[in-house]
C-alpha cells in the first residue's frame, strides 16, 4: 500500500469522511526540509467530517496529526489541511 493509499485509509477508519483527498505534493516542496527522493514526504489532505465538526481549526488538526502519527514515525514531514463541512 502507498503512502498516500495509506494515509486515505487511516484517516477513512477514524474519521469516516463523506469527502476525502489525498494528494502527495513532495515534488512541490523538492529540495526543502523533509523532503526525500521519492517523495511521500508532504501531503495535502481535504476532509469533510461529522467527526470534525463544530471542533476549532487547531482541534481538527491535531485531531489528524494524531491519527497520522505512525505515518509521521515512518517519514512523513508536513501535512497541508483543508477541513471543509460534512454533507
């Protein structure tokens, strides 16, 4: 499984999204801090949750970065986060 298919995964099991992107934008971010040959390093994530809902900017992302910390264990360096209403 990629690191992008993974990241989708986790954050469906936790969060059951009715909407979720998952982008890997390491070739954007090429010779920054982080950034690894092979990318997989800096993702951009657009969710909509029930589960994120009524939560503040900081909550949410902290809520995210903590389902993802295995993923940030394993290489992952920065994440761009988008949380836009449930449907």
């Amino acid at each position: 499984m990629s690191v992008r298919d993974d990241i989708e995964a986790k954050l469906t099991e936790i969060f059951a999204p009715s909407a979720i992107e998952v982008i890997d934008d390491s070739e954007r971010h090429h010779g920054h801090a982080g950034w690894r040959e092979g990318g997989n390093t800096h993702f951009r994530i657009i969710i909509a949750s029930e589960k994120l809902d009524g939560l503040s900017r900081i909550e949410q992302h902290r809520a995210i970065n903590a389902a993802l910390s295995d993923q940030f264990d394993a290489g992952l360096h920065a994440l761009a986060i988008k949380v836009t209403p449930s449907r």
